[in-house]
C-alpha cells in the first residue's frame, strides 16, 4: 500500500505501537480477513461494516475507535462518509484512512480536501498500516476534546477526583438537557433555550470539556439563525457529548464490539461495576431495590457456596464413604455449606414426617443425609468464585475468618453466661448471621463491592450502605432466602435483628449473645466482615445486648471478668484460626 498524501511519514514500523482499536469499513470478505490478519499480528482490535450508515451509526455507538480505514467504493459512499464525519464537532477529529485498489486523481483531490488522514493505495502492506495507527494514536482524537488532567488540575487547584465528579455532573446536565431544549424548541422560546445552553456551555468549560464547549456554542449559532429544525437535529450531539465524557473517564473499559469472548466476561463485569458504583453521584440510588434482590434469590437452587470450599467438600463427599468426620468439621465451619446442609435435611426430614423438629445442628444434618446424598449436594452446590470476594481491603479468608470469629465467641458466651441450651444454636446462628451479603455477591458482585467501597470511603456501616444502594438491608434477603428453604426460626430472627437487637421479638438471648460477639470481633480486628474495626468498644453495661441479657444471666455474674475473658478468647481465635497454633482438644 503506497501514501500519497504530504508529509507521510516513511514506511518503518513505529516501536511498540499501543493498542489501537479499528473500525474497518468493507464489505469484502477477504479485505476484512486480510486486514484482521495485519491487526493481529500487530496487537490490535479489529470491527468490521460494510455501508457508510452501518459506519456511523457504529461510531455514534462506540466512541472508542482509534482509526477508520475505509474503502472508497462503498454503499453510501466512502466519501459521504467522510464528510460526514468532518462535518460533526466531535467526530471531525476521529482519524480516517482511504484506502482504494485505484488512484483516482479526482477522488484523491476530494479526501485530500477533506483533510483525512491519508489515502493508501492497495494491496495491503502491514508497515504502512502500522504507521497510520501510530499516527493516529500519539495524541489520542478523543483526549484532544478536553483539558490535560493532569495540568489543569494543578492550574485550576482541582484534586483529580473533584474534576471527574464534574464531568460526571456534566454527563447528567447533558442527557437531562435534551427534552426541555427540544420542548422549548418546538415553542420557539429563545430565551429559554439560550439559558440553558450558556448554563451548560459554562459547566462544561469549568470542567475543562472543550469538545462539549464548542458543541454547545454551534447549537447556540442554530438558535441565533433561528434554524430550529436543525437545532432539534443537531441536539442528538448531547447524547454522543455524554458518550465521550463516559470513554474519557473510563479509559480502560473497551467496547464490547472489539472484545475477544474471554475479554467480554471482564468487560461485563467492569460496566457493572461502574453501574453501581458511579451511582450516588448520578443519583440513581437505589440502584437495585431488596424486592427486585427477593425475586431473583427465589431463582436460587441452594444457599451459594465458595468455590474454593465447595471443591474440598466435593473432594470429601465423593472420597473414603466411611470419613464424614472431615465432611461435619468443613460444614460446621463455613456459612454456605451450613445453610445448605440445614436446607437439604430438613427437607428430607419433612418429606417424611411433615410434624417432625427441625434440625439445626449442621454436624447431625451431614450425618442424616448420608453418603449418596451428600454426593448429589457436593455436585449441585451453587457457587460463588472466591476471586469475586477479593477487594483492595477485604478476602474471602478474612470474612471466613470473622465467621468463625463470631461464632466462636458466641458458644463461649453462651458458656460464660450459663445459657447451655443456647450454646450449640449459638455457633451456627453466628455463622449464618451475614449471609445475606453472601447471597448478594452471587446475585450483583458488582454491588457487593460498590456498597463494601462506598461504605468505606464515606465511613459509615455497610448496612447503612445498603439502604442507599438497595433501598433496604441484606439481612431482609437472608430472612427470606431462610425463610423459603426452611431454615430453623432462631436463625432467621438473627439474620433479622442481627443490627438491631433491641428489636428482636423471638429469640432474644441469641440475637444479643451474637451481636455481642460480633462487636469484640470488630473491635480486636478478628477477621473482616466487612464493617470497619471498632475503634472504641463501648461500655458493656451500657450497650443494647446488655440490656437485653442482664435480667437473664445469673445473679453475681461479673461483667468485667467477662469482658476481660472475651478478649484473651479474640487473641486466641486469632491465633488458632489463622493457623499460628493448633485448636485446643475438647475435653
């Protein structure tokens, strides 16, 4: 392939070119093969049209395209096209590339007029194809629509954050602009309309948007005219404005029109969580209501289970049939498996006794279901990748560890107190405590991890996080997921009152018994649940669980003895279940 425009650099393949994603513009077959070919070679993303229209409406869609070849000769004109796109505040900066199989003077005259990247003659050569991408990537089209960061927040006193919160703000005044314009337009309301284009033309220049500026401004030159019609055209730019601002702020997110099938699934997964977390400052909180959340848990088959232990538990279950043992200590220890042993039992037992006692000791469910059926489990199990828990802050092993945490201090308060009926319930009850947010990262992972940032970047509980981004709390999902697959009831009430105690109407020394222990396991930074650690544990005698327990512990109890024994116990559950010494033998 030759160049024939001025100035063309020579024909070496630039180093290391970045990745550069191009829409090619063909119907032929084996130009589209030919050049995919050339682009893989060279580490770059390739998407194929074949008419003009298909090329623009696939560039007013994706916005991240980094160079147009085109071929002359196409449906709706290869030329067309390119006026099109010179003719377009944004898009007259996107680069674009001829290419023909014949030198046609005229037509070499007219895109050269059109101030196009280059016209290039066929066949293909993989260094000329090579220099136009590094041409148009050394100063990216779309960063030339907005300020430096970088320089502009230091000139204008902006921390980077603060900048991106104004684009975003931007982005909404944009999109929430085009029905009044157009209303206005069809009454003609000048005043109106210039209002809010000056409005919009200063936020954009104080966010340093000065594509969005000059989009604004040719709107204004419109009204000036008073060529409404094409205002109300020319109005679809907002929307292609919001676009670009979006591209800018999320560099990394490529479009899924130049992603490979592994690439999609992260891609998914990235625009999810941008979805959640970019909520609160769109305003589009709650962004998934508890209802909406109920619904799809009713679709679950079982309570979710980590990947990681539901492979040693399958590991177990298809092993030596006569070593449950190892079977009841791995249920015993985790939440997932907990609840869905308790599921699984109790629903044997009801299909043969409808009058029967539930059972609520996860250890006696392994052992009533039996080898072939805790086979059938370990292969239906429903789970979670540990890798989805994984966060700057947070790990799968750190909220197994407060589990355990929590459930081991429970069963010894339980003990300290002299509630012995209360002590096995105890354990399990602490175990299945949070798993609702369990049933949340199965269900949104993107919005597990937006709710745990946000709630740490503004310092306040991850409950209180939840009613902004669910409109409730995740303990509501519990309860229902309890409730449905048959879950015994003082489970359920701690799941319900796990935050609120004093609220409790059932089962009220076990939702104290495990709130208590949850809050020394916070507060001696046992594991991770989620919550940011108690930097200041108040009072006992002071707190909500005390109250609810003072008038049921024996007389003489000494709370201070307990307090002191609590946390010599979160030093030593520290210790055993981060594996720096071995459990202690039970007598």
């Amino acid at each position: 392939m030759q160049g024939m425009a001025a100035g063309m650099p020579g024909c070496q393949r630039p180093t290391a070119p970045p990745m550069a994603n191009i829409l090619l513009v063909d119907p032929s077959d084996v130009a589209q093969l030919a050049m995919r070919g050339i682009l893989q070679r060279g580490h770059h993303r390739l998407a194929v049209v074949g008419t003009a229209d298909e090329a623009w409406e696939f560039i007013e869609r994706v916005v991240k395209i980094d160079l147009v070849f085109s071929e002359l000769k196409i449906d709706g004109g290869g030329l067309v096209l390119a006026q099109r796109l010179k003719a377009d505040n944004f898009r007259k900066l996107l680069p674009f590339v001829f290419y023909s199989g014949h030198a046609d003077r005229d037509a070499v005259r007219r895109a050269l007029e059109l101030r196009v990247q280059n016209f290039l003659i066929k066949p293909y050569h993989d260094d000329a194809i090579y220099a136009e991408i590094a041409k148009a990537t050394v100063n990216p089209w779309r960063a030339r629509h907005f300020e430096e960061e970088r320089s502009f927040c230091q000139l204008m006193g902006f921390a980077p954050a603060q900048l991106h919160t104004m684009l975003e703000e931007l982005r909404i005044a944009l999109t929430t602009s085009i029905e009044p314009l157009t209303e206005s337009a069809k009454l003609e309301a000048d005043k109106a309309v210039n209002q809010r284009l000056v409005a919009l033309a200063a936020q954009a220049e104080a966010a340093g948007a000065w594509g969005v500026v000059e989009c604004v401004n040719g709107l204004g030159e419109l009204v000036v005219q008073r060529r409404w019609p094409e205002f109300v055209d020319r109005l679809e730019g907002l929307l292609f404005a919001d676009h670009i601002i979006f591209r800018h702020l999320n560099p990394t997110l490529e479009p899924e029109e130049f992603l490979t099938p592994t690439e999609t699934d992260a891609e998914h997964a990235a625009v999810a969580r941008a979805h959640w977390s970019n909520a609160p400052v769109e305003r589009r909180c709650p962004v998934m209501t508890i209802a909406q959340l109920t619904s799809a848990v009713d679709g679950l088959a079982g309570c979710p289970v980590i990947d990681s232990v539901a492979a040693a538990f399958q590991m177990s279950a298809t092993g030596d049939p006569t070593c449950i043992a190892p079977l009841m200590d791995l249920v015993e220890r985790d939440p997932g498996l907990s609840a869905q042993m308790l599921i699984a039992a109790n629903h044997l037992r009801r299909q043969d006794d409808l009058n029967s006692q539930p059972i609520d000791d996860p250890r006696l469910a392994v052992g009533l279901l039996g080898e072939m059926r805790l086979v059938a489990q370990a292969r239906s199990l429903v789970t979670v990748p540990e890798a989805q828990m994984q966060a700057p802050t947070f790990s799968w092993p750190q909220y197994w560890t407060f589990q355990n945490g929590v459930a081991r201090l429970a069963r010894s308060t339980c003990r300290l107190m002299e509630f012995h009926d209360l002590e096995g319930m105890a354990g399990t009850a602490a175990l299945l405590h949070d798993l609702g947010r369990l049933l949340l990262l199965r269900l949104q992972p993107a919005g597990f991890h937006a709710i745990l940032d946000y709630a740490r970047l503004e310092k306040i509980s991850l409950r209180e996080a939840e009613k902004i981004f669910l409109g409730g709390a995740t303990n509501e999902l519990a309860a229902h997921f309890g409730e449905k697959h048959g879950i015994p009831r003082p489970y359920l009430s701690v799941m319900r009152w796990i935050d609120t105690p004093t609220e409790a109407t059932e089962d009220i020394e076990l939702v104290a018994v495990v709130s208590l222990a949850r809050d020394f396991c916070r507060h001696n930074h046992l594991g991770n649940g989620g919550n940011a650690p108690l930097t200041h544990l108040s009072a006992i005698e002071e707190s909500a669980e005390w109250r609810l327990l003072r008038e049921r512990v024996f007389p003489g109890f000494n709370l201070r003895k307990y307090e002191l024994q609590m946390h010599a116990e979160c030093h030593e559950a520290k210790q055993v279940l981060q594996g720096r010494v071995k459990q202690p033998a039970v007598a």
